[in-house]
C-alpha cells in the first residue's frame, strides 16, 4: 500500500514536505489517486466538474474559442484540454463549435485517456505537455486542474514560517513541523496577506510554475484556468484552518493522510497569485467569477432559446424530449448558482 511505501520512505529519508507527499497521493505511478485508480470525473466516480454538469459549459467555451481564432488570426486553432478527464469539456466545445479545431486532451489518468479516446477520437490524447506540437496559437483550458497540483503548507510562526511535513510514528503517517523552505516561506510572504499566528497557508508554487510554462509554450491566443478559490483578500477568513481536503464519493474524505491514493485531496486556488505569475510572463490577465465569465460568452442566450424551445415542445405535447430540454436548462442554471458553480473563479491570460 502506498501509506506503507511512504512510511518506510520517511522512516529511511526523514519527513516529506506536504506537497512531496500530495504529488505521491495523486499521482504515484502504480497507487496515485488519478495514476492508478478508475475514472474520477464521473456520475459514479468522486466527484462532476462544469462539462459533467451541462454539456453548455463546452458550448459557451465554444464561443470564446471562436472569439480568439478570430482576434489571432487562426484557422483551424488549437485547443488544448489541460486534465481532460473523461471528455465531456471537449466533446461539447467541439459539437458547438464553428471554426476549424485542432483538439489536444492531455491527461495522467490512463482509465481517463482511454474514455477521451473512445469519446474524443478526433482529438490527440497524451499524457504530457511534452507531446504538445508546438507553438501554441489558441486556447489552453485548465478546468479544476490547478487545485490538485501539489502544494506546500506554511504555517505562521512567530511573525515568520514554519512548514507542515509528513512523518511517521509506529507505521502510520503523521504532521510534523520544521522550518519553511526559502522558497515556500517567500511564496506565502508574497501572497498569503495577513495571516493568525499558527495560521496555514497552501504555497501554490506548483501551479504558478504550470501557467509560466504554459503560458511561455502559447505563441497567441489564451489560458483559461478555471476552478473553485479566490485572490489572495477573498481568501484570508480561510487562513486560519487552511483549506486543504479530500473527496471520495461526492463527499468531503477523511485527513488526507489515512488513506493517500484512496481520496482526492484538494485545495482552494490562489487566483490571485495565478494572475501575478501571468503577468510576470507578459500576459494580459482578467479575472471573473465563472457566472460573470460565462454569461459574458453567452449562457444566458443559450438559456433563453431552450426555455423558448421548452415552452414549444410543451404545447407540442411531446413529454420526453421536452423532459430532455428541461435537463439541459437545469445543469445550466446550476453553472450559473452563486452558492456553487456560478461561484468559482475564471482567469483569463491572453497574449
């Protein structure tokens, strides 16, 4: 089991950093959440992201992507799918789309890889980055990826940092702390804001890592990083307990060290940093609320025309597929609730 190899690991070597051990949690080679386990983003997997939720996730993606084909001049453009998951985000954006694609999935999962090949056969599947053909011009969309990269934890002390580590008592794991790493103690320097003493804080250096490489592969066009979080002020009533958890059967997990490999663990992203690390590369960035954003592209138009379409199909006495409408006006109305989907945050990095 993956907790043991671990322990004996740490028993060997002395503890891990927290983001050391969620990258073997989720993505080991042989026990990782998402390199070992089935597929994730499913009715009857762990957890349903926006395209699982309504096929007018993709279509409104759709819309954007024909916007920036148009303001970089490229026919067909390409769009990478960052995490694809099972397909659904890809399938919908290409059904709708009306402009030549050029449709990467890349994805960790094998039993992920091998639904997008049977769902997707006309997008290119890969695990990494690496097979991308490149320079990218058009759009890369990360849609809750950036919450399960590996992050440290920093906890302040003393009007500095410290770092929560992985260690090991009598076989099973345990939080240690010891001095913060220079690196992760200028991260939460820079962007944690204020924060209690004994508070902690996810040093999200993985994921700004991620745009900086990507955002350095895109030649024109944009990164879309969607997911639950917030900037760095939205997110300091959350410093005290930090917001690290797990997930397992749509349902909040035990301590994500009981069962590494067996639970998703996540964490609210730090948009705010995000958007500094976008500049930095000479992006341009926004950020929106995904509501604000996909009502922006549309969603509110496709809304209206099924509600019509609805109303239609009840005078036409035709229960089912008006059954089927109402199915697709509920999943949209969900992506748009303030107290859920609608809530979650949009960025928007274009060069």
């Amino acid at each position: 089991m993956l907790g043991a190899r671990l322990a004996a690991r740490i028993r060997a070597e002395g503890p891990l950093p927290f983001d050391e051990f969620m990258r073997a949690a989720l993505y080991d080679p042989d026990e990782g959440y998402f390199t070992a386990g089935p597929l994730r983003s499913a009715r009857e997997g762990d957890f349903l992201t926006s395209p699982e939720v309504s096929p007018l996730f993709g279509a409104v993606l759709a819309r954007f992507v024909e916007a920036e084909a148009g303001r970089i001049g490229a026919d067909p453009v390409m769009v990478v799918d960052a995490g694809a998951g099972s397909g659904t985000l890809l399938r919908s954006l290409l059904d709708a789309a009306r402009v030549g694609v050029r449709a990467w999935a890349l994805e960790v999962s094998p039993a992920a890889r091998e639904s997008l090949r049977l769902f997707v056969p006309e997008a290119a599947v890969a695990q990494s980055p690496a097979a991308l053909t490149l320079p990218i011009r058009g759009v890369v969309v990360a849609n809750e990826l950036a919450d399960n990269l590996p992050a440290a934890v920093a906890v302040r002390r003393d009007g500095g940092w410290a770092e929560r580590l992985v260690g090991e008592e009598q076989g099973r794991l345990c939080w240690l702390e010891g001095p913060a790493r220079p690196e992760v103690a200028a991260w939460a320097e820079r962007h944690a804001g204020p924060v209690p003493e004994g508070g902690l804080v996810e040093a999200q250096i993985a994921a700004g890592e991620w745009l900086r490489g990507t955002l350095r592969r895109l030649a024109a066009g944009a990164v879309l990083v969607v997911d639950y979080g917030d900037t760095g002020p939205g997110l300091t009533a959350r410093r005290a307990e930090g917001t690290l958890r797990t997930y397992r059967g749509h349902h909040l997990g035990p301590d994500p060290l009981l069962e590494p490999g067996h639970t998703d663990i996540t964490l609210d992203v730090d948009f705010g940093a995000l958007r500094t690390a976008a500049e930095e590369e000479g992006a341009r960035a926004e950020i929106y609320s995904q509501a604000s954003f996909l009502e922006r592209w549309g969603l509110g138009d496709l809304l209206k025309a099924r509600r019509a379409e609805e109303l239609a199909l009840a005078r036409e006495g035709n229960a089912l597929e008006r059954l089927r409408v109402r199915s697709l006006i509920t999943g949209g109305e969900a992506l748009l609730h303030p107290r859920g989907l609608g809530d979650f945050r949009v960025l928007v990095a274009r060069r």
